[in-house]
C-alpha cells in the first residue's frame, strides 16, 4: 500500500510538471516567434526632405515627400525635427542645408540620406549621404511650375535606392585589415606550422610590381614552400589591437624567408619604404564647399533712354507754388523743357576690382567708371511778358561722366554654388553731367553744367541662377549749376547771373533694376534710375521778374539696357 501510495504522489507531480511546461511552452513560443519575425523584418532608412530652394509654396517638397511616403521604402524624418535639432547648432536657413551642415546634423537624427533642391525652370534635385557628400543629382523639368507624376515616382525610387545601398566610397568606413594567406600543410617532419605573426599595419596602398627585401636572419636558409594559416585560425585569445595612427611614410609589407628555430615556417616582415609626401587630401565623406568670389572685371555696354524735365521759376521756392498763383501774379520769365519722347543714347561701365581673389576682407574694394551720351531733339517753348514764343526744335547732348570708388561685403543667401554672391557696399567719388544746346538754336535756353561729389549705397541679391535684383542711392553733395569740365568759364557764369547772383542746389538719385548671367560670363543688365537737382537763386538775376532770385529743377529719368561681361 505504501508502494502504491508512492506511485500515485509520483504520477500527480509528473503531471503537475508536464502542465507547467506545456503553459510555459505555450507563452513562450508565440514570443519567441513574434521576436524572430521582429527581427527578420529589414530597417528601412532614414531620409528628410528639406526646404527646396525657389520653392515659394513648398509644393514641390510636399510632391517629393509624398512619394516616398507612398513608396513605403523609407522612413521619413519630419522636417521639424531637423529643423529643431539646426537650431540647437546655431544654423537657420540656407545655413542648415549646406553638406557642412548635414554633415554635423545627420549623425544625431540617424539618417542615411538627405535630399535638397533648387527650384528654377527645372527641378535641380541633390541628395546628400550622412556624411554631407554628394550622392546623386538630378534635374527635372517643371511643366505648369509642378513635377509630373511619373517624374516624381521615379525620383523617389532612385532616393530610396540610394539611402539604401549608397555608392562604394560615399560613406567612410573603418580601414579593413589585410587579409592573411591560407593555411599551410603540415611541414616537413610532422610539425604543424604554426599562425603567423600579425603584420604591421599601414595605410591602403597598392603594392610595387616588385620589392626588394633583406633578410632578418643570421643564417637564411630556403625552407620548402607552404602556405600560412588564414586569419580565423589565429590565436583566439589576441585581443584585436587599434589601428595605429597613419605613418608619415607608406608600409610595405611583404614575405620573406626566416628561420625559425622551432617551427621552420615562413613569417611576415614589415619594413618601411622611403615614399614621397603625400597631397593634402579633404576628409572622406564629406564634400568641399566651392569657392565663390566676386568677379575681378564687369564690363557693361549698351543703350541708354531718357526723359528730361528742367522748370525755372522767379521769386518762389518750387515750380508748382509759382504755377498755383492767379495768373495776374505770375509775372517774370519762366522756363519748361519737357521732352514728352525719351531721347537716346549710349552707356558705358567698367568695374574694377583686383583684389577680389584675395581670402581677408581687403578683396571688397574696387572703382568703377561710367560713361553716357544722349541726344536729344525737343520742342522748346519760352513763355515772356509779351507772351508765349513758339514751338522750336532745339537739339542737345546730355553727358554724364562719373568715378567712384566702392567697396563691397559679399554674402550668399542660397546653398546653390552656381549662384553668384550678393553683396551690400558703399561707394563715393565725383560724378559730371552736362546739357549742351545748339548754339544755332536760337533761343534763350541755358544749358546745364554740373560737377559734383557723390557718396551712396548699393545691394545686389541673388535670385536665380541668372537673375539678380540690384538698387542703390547717390547723395550729391552740392551740385551747383554752373561747375563743368566740358564747357568754357562764360557760358557756366550765364547759367547763374540769369537768375541771381548766388545759388545754392541739393539732389539725390536711386536706382533699380535686374541683371544676371546666362550664358559663362556673358550676361544681360536692365536698370532704371530717377534723379533731381533743385537750384535756389538769391539775388538779382539778369531775366526779366528774377529781381529776388527764384528756383529752378532738374529731373531725369534714365533706363540702360544692355550686355555685360564678368571675369
């Protein structure tokens, strides 16, 4: 009984026992299933899309990052996300789509492929590995300013491939060790050779057709040829050592036959190898930022139009206070010359600036000279006591004539190389302008005849490849009537003593336009500008009414057109 009583406890605690694994079993099994599909599963890379640039509505972009969201083949990394972590650098705007950047930036968000873009006509596509080098670019027409929907599909495949598998060198990765020769047969005698000595290890370079070695041992003795061991039947129990810091000069590793005491096998032996010095080489991986310098010369040629408004009037401050008087009181000779049609003519400007290759801040200083020469046929009327005289063509030259000199601070404002540079910058210098009319005229209409300092501001801003917005502004410190070069001493007292004895003048100009490169160094340049010079007289003047001087104005507006010339 006590026998069978045993049995029974025994029969219930195998029991209890194959339940318990059987429910363990059972745990764990699915686990362990869901655990190995889990890590079967293939980690899909990394990739952001950032700011396109010309992209004003980010359609674009979204198009992109549309399509690599639908392809599934890689994971997205929200723009915010890199955003938020440029800030933390300390890099906002085109500064954080640089290859610099991504280069700092990637490491932290574990991303395998970045992918920026300029937007123009076309769709000029850059996608960027960890390390900030190059990978691949693309462009691609934008019909309508969108990208087609075939276009897109395929430009996101081909960044899905390339955060994939990226080309070999686009990444930089740890040196290999060189690999070790096959294992050897057994030597003669019966002994097993043993693993050979670890070499030196040295920078990868490709081996002479032919090395001279010497021999370490005392006594060299030509042992049978064998085989060494490859490197898995090494001593397990060397710790892999760091591989050393570069040499100075290449290691060339080669066989030669040394005795062995023990063994008789064939070692290794590392020697150096006198080498030239090797080229300074950028870092792997990550691309070279370009260079991009101001042009040393910039020629402009081209055409010049102009419109011209001169008024004089007696014993007011302004033309328009003396027009608004009852015409009862508007007594004394007046002068308007409007020309209603722009008069033609050619422009000229030469920049200079030869110290723009230069890396400190003394590359911004330049001179520039400007020429042009209107002509100008208008109806002239000169309005008396007696009346009106009438219409009279009268033909004149305007001149201008100007030396500056300027200095430049560049700046880049898009991550694109092919963009020029923008630049902010002061100038000053002299500056000439003359109204010449035909003596054979006949008519009492005085010339104008200025020479003046000038001192301004100016900007350029890249937009486009080939497009650039330009303005600036000229001060002109006292452009009195009367001052010239190109006329002779009576005819510049006449444009005075007519209207007083003293004058006083101020002006300004400002200026705007477009200009860019199209095709190398040969580009295009369209710029407007408005300029004014108000004349106040005091004293007695030799016309009729000028008993207390009065005022006269001068306004031009000129538009240049042209080709230009940067080297």
């Amino acid at each position: 009984m006590n026998l069978t009583l045993r049995m029974m406890v025994s029969r219930r605690w195998m029991s209890g026992w194959s339940a318990l694994l059987a429910l363990v079993w059972v745990l764990v099994s699915p686990a362990a299933l869901a655990q190995k599909k889990k890590a079967a599963r293939p980690v899909k890379p990394r990739v952001v899309v950032l700011d396109f640039d010309g992209d004003k509505r980010d359609a674009l972009r979204k198009q992109v990052e549309a399509a690599l969201r639908k392809g599934g083949q890689v994971q997205l990394v929200p723009l915010k996300q890199y955003t938020a972590a440029a800030a933390q650098a300390k890099l906002r705007g085109a500064a954080a789509r640089t290859p610099e950047a991504v280069a700092r930036l990637a490491p932290g968000l574990k991303l395998d492929a970045v992918v920026t873009a300029t937007a123009a006509k076309s769709l000029d596509v850059r996608v960027l590995s960890a390390s900030g080098q190059e990978l691949w670019t693309k462009e691609v027409k934008l019909p309508r300013g969108r990208l087609p929907a075939s276009d897109v599909r395929r430009l996101a495949a081909g960044v899905a491939t390339l955060a994939k598998s990226p080309p070999q060198g686009a990444v930089a990765q740890a040196p290999l060790a060189e690999a070790s020769p096959e294992a050897p047969p057994a030597a003669p005698g019966g002994l097993n050779a043993p693993a050979p000595l670890t070499p030196e290890e040295g920078p990868p370079a490709k081996p002479a057709p032919s090395e001279v070695a010497k021999e370490v041992a005392p006594a060299p003795v030509t042992p049978a040829p064998v085989a060494q061991a490859p490197a898995a039947q090494a001593p397990a129990a060397q710790a892999p050592a760091e591989p050393p810091a570069p040499p100075e000069e290449p290691v060339v590793t080669v066989e030669l036959p040394r005795q062995d005491e023990e063994s008789h096998t064939t070692t290794r032996v590392a020697f150096r190898e006198p080498a030239p010095k090797p080229r300074a080489v950028p870092a792997p991986g990550v691309a070279a930022k370009p260079v991009r310098r101001l042009p040393v010369v910039r020629l402009f040629l081209g055409g010049i139009s102009t419109f011209r408004n001169y008024c004089a009037r007696p014993g007011v401050s302004a033309c328009g206070e003396f027009d608004s008087k009852p015409e009862a009181q508007r007594v004394g000779d007046t002068i308007d010359f409007k020309s209603g049609t722009p008069y033609l003519g050619l422009s000229g400007q030469l920049e200079l600036m030869p110290l723009a290759r230069a890396a400190s801040w003394v590359r911004g200083w330049g001179l520039q000279l400007g020429a042009s020469r209107g002509y100008s046929e208008t109806q002239v009327t000169i309005t008396t006591s007696t009346g009106e005289t009438p219409e009279r063509t009268v033909v004149a030259t305007d001149t201008v004539l100007s030396a500056q000199l300027l200095y430049r601070y560049s700046f880049s404002l898009l991550a694109d190389p092919r963009l020029q540079l923008g630049y902010v910058g002061v100038r000053g210098g002299a500056m000439s302008r003359v109204f010449d009319v035909d003596e054979q005229a006949r008519v009492p209409l005085t010339g104008s005849h200025r020479l003046f300092p000038t001192a301004g501001l100016e900007v350029s801003i890249p937009l486009k490849p080939w497009l650039r917005a330009e303005a600036g502004g000229l001060f002109f410190l006292s452009p009195k009537a009367g001052q010239g070069i190109l006329s002779d001493e009576d005819e510049r007292e006449l444009e005075v003593r007519d209207f007083g004895t003293e004058v006083s003048s101020s002006g300004w100009s400002a200026e705007l336009g477009v200009a860019g490169e199209v095709w190398g160094p040969v580009g295009y340049r369209v710029r407007g500008r408005f300029s004014q010079v108000k004349d106040t007289f005091t004293g007695r003047g030799a016309r009729f009414g000028w008993d207390k001087g009065g005022v006269a104005r001068e306004r031009h507006i000129d538009i240049e057109w042209g080709v230009t010339a940067s080297f």
